[in-house]
C-alpha cells in the first residue's frame, strides 16, 4: 500500500466516525507546518531569568520538553509541537511563546482555531502515518497530510476546558499521592530508627540478626520441560509477581502440583510468610496471604520468635538502597540466604512494634486507596476523551 493510500484510508476512517456538521481537512489546511532549526548560542540560558524567560523545546518528553530558555522567541503561541525524533508523534499544546530546536516539527495556526482541542485530538486519535528508512522521525511531508476532525470554535473551546479540567484533576491527585508517599517515608525512617516514639513506649530496642528471629528458606523451580510439575493449585512466587504486587501477595501467573514441590527444592510457605526479592528487583517485600510456594530467587521468612512480621515488613522494605549495595554482582546483582540471615535489624519490645506497624499501615492503606481512585479516574477520562474528540458525545 502506497502512502497516499495509506492517507486516503486515513481520512475516511476520520469521516466516517465524526458528526455530519464537523469538518475534516488536513492539518496543513488549518496549521503552518515547520521543523525547528538549530540552537541559538548567542540567545540562550540553561535558567529562567528576568531577560531569558520564554522556553526552549526540544524532542525530548522529561521536563515538559525544555531545554532552556532564550529572549527572543521564534513562535507565538497557540501552536502545538510534535516530537519528530526518540519518541515520535508526542504532541502537546503550547500557549505561550516560545522558540525550538532539533527537528522539533512546530505547528502555528492559519486562522482562529483552539489548538488545545487539536493538540488533544492529535496526541490522543490521530493515526499519523509514516515510513521509517533507518532512524524512526517524523517529518512535515508525513504529518502534513493528517486528516484532523474541526467541530465549530465554540465546541472546541468547550471540549478543550472539560479535558483542561480532567487533567488538572488528574495532576492534582497525583501531587497528592506523592505528598502522602514523601510523609510517610519521612515516617517510616523516624519511627524505624526509634528517634520518633509513639505515646506510652520509651523501653529500649534491642538488635538482633535476622536468622535469629526466624526460619528463612529459599524457594526452588521444578523442571520446566515436567508439565504434571506445574498447573495445580499451589501458587508458585516469582519476581514478576512481586514487582507486580503490592504489600500482600494474594494470587500468582504460575502454580505447582504437590508434585512439582516434591520433586524440586521449592516447599510451601505458611499464610504470613514475608517474601523477599533476592535477585531482579532486589529488596522488595510481600506478605503471603495464604500458603504459596517460590522460585529461588524469592527467600521465604516465617516462624518469628517475637517479632511482628508487619513490622518486619517496613523494616526490610526500607532498606532497599543498602540491600542493593549488598548484591553480589555476577550475571545480575542477587543477595544469598546467608547474607540475609546474619543482616541485623532492631528489636523493639513486641507492642510497640505491632503499634508501629498499625501506624505505617494505615499510611499505606490511604496512598493505596488514593491510587485506585486515581487509575479509575484515568480510566474514565480516557474514555470520556475518546467519545468528545470523536463526537459521540456532543458539548452544544
């Protein structure tokens, strides 16, 4: 198929699923289309300031795209850029004024049109078409040609302050979620370290090493190539899983039969077993919800004397950079079984540990419950944005 096929296919997908009263044209009917030059030296600053104020954008997606700021900016605002280099085709609305550089392509609008709801339009459903010979880019001939769908101004304007709206939701809930995790790292290390005690507690902690608090036991892998070894009902831990999970490891993407436990070193952990990552993702934590079984890269630790696996877990969860230094580096950086068992932690009386505990894990049940309600609300304005940039739902 040609590329002029490949367009023409574009544009009646465009037509065929927006409303009779919206126009489709071409993004170069509507927008002055150009590829960003070079830098230059003689008018830029790596910082904002008073003289330098207006950003730099390049291709790239961290920080908004800047790069630095200059005086003298090459395009008014209202226009949209399109990442022509590394990540193709990221397309976001600017406002403001601003200049760009390495084959940023920069969109500048002909005629009174809202490039916010087209910036929105463009990022979201436009099926930009392209050929790659070599390095993935985006150039003009390749966008030129995108068929963009043009409800009336006014209708513009409405969709793109409802979804203005939408993400500042979104924004707002997320500067939230990471407020709350920074609080509660600051208190996790107070409250770990004994130099923030809660009410009623002021006996002294003790240490102790982690192989004499409880049992450890690295997991094993049944033989592969042994199907009656696998596909039963004994959930089977692997990295995966627990760089998939959360706190508490509930189900698993793979399962043995009570002969794959008997015929390879894995065993069964008892419900309550706290799982530590010992290769891969190096250091993390879950709680075994019910009994499971691991791989051997996953260290069982269960039967603790006086000790509140909860607060084990925060323990262990908080030390992950020193955990990381302590990796054996091989074909991967892993910890072994006896460096865990003789790796020290402290021992407060066992009240204040389960008091402690108590405390980190509420902390957590509310950044947990704030980050389903985020992902639901994405998904949400996922959809809502799919049915106004099409026209299946109407702003009139």
């Amino acid at each position: 198929m040609t590329m002029t096929e490949k367009k023409n296919m574009a544009k009646e997908a465009v037509l065929a699923s927006v409303p009779k009263d919206w126009e489709v044209c071409t993004l170069s009917e509507k927008y002055t289309i150009s590829a960003a030059g070079d830098l230059d030296p003689s008018d830029f600053s790596k910082r904002k300031t008073s003289l330098y104020k207006y950003p730099i954008y390049s291709n790239a997606l961290q920080d908004g795209g800047i790069y630095g700021y200059c005086s003298k900016p090459r395009y008014a605002g209202n226009a949209i850029t399109i990442t022509g280099r590394g990540d193709i085709g990221h397309c976001v609305y600017r406002q403001e004024k601003f200049s760009a550089i390495v084959r940023l392509l920069v969109c500048e609008p002909k005629e009174p049109i809202c490039s916010s709801y087209i910036a929105a339009y463009l990022e979201n459903t436009a099926p930009f078409v392209f050929e790659s010979t070599g390095v993935p880019q985006l150039t003009v001939p390749q966008i030129q040609d995108t068929p963009i769908p043009i409800p009336p101004l006014c209708e513009q304007e409405r969709i793109a302050k409802v979804l203005e709206d939408t993400e500042a939701l979104t924004v707002s809930m997320e500067t939230l979620i990471a407020k709350k995790k920074a609080i509660m790292q600051g208190v996790v290390e107070q409250l770990l370290s004994g130099r923030l005690r809660l009410n009623g507690y002021s006996d002294p902690w003790g240490k102790a090493a982690l192989g004499e608090i409880g049992t450890m036991y690295a997991g094993g892998t049944p033989p592969s190539d042994v199907a009656e070894y696998y596909a039963g009902d004994i959930p089977w831990v692997s990295i995966s899983d627990m760089s998939a999970g959360n706190k508490y490891i509930e189900t698993t993407q793979n399962f043995l039969s009570q002969k794959g436990i008997e015929n390879s070193p894995a065993k069964i952990y008892p419900a309550g077993t706290l799982l530590f990552a010992m290769y891969a993702s190096i250091g993390k934590c879950c709680i075994a919800r019910g009994q499971v079984s691991s791989s051997q890269a996953v260290l069982g630790i269960y039967d603790l004397k006086n000790y509140s696996i909860e607060f084990l877990y925060y323990v262990l969860s908080s030390k992950t950079r020193i955990f990381q230094q302590l990796g054996q580096t091989g074909t991967q950086s892993n910890l072994s079984k006896d460096i865990m068992m003789g790796f020290v932690v402290p021992v407060p009386g066992r009240e204040e540990q389960e008091a402690i505990a108590a405390v980190l894990s509420d902390m957590d049940r509310e950044i947990e419950a704030l980050t389903r309600k985020l992902a639901k609300h994405r998904l949400i304005q996922q959809g809502m944005l799919q049915q106004l940039l099409t026209g299946r739902i109407r702003l009139l």
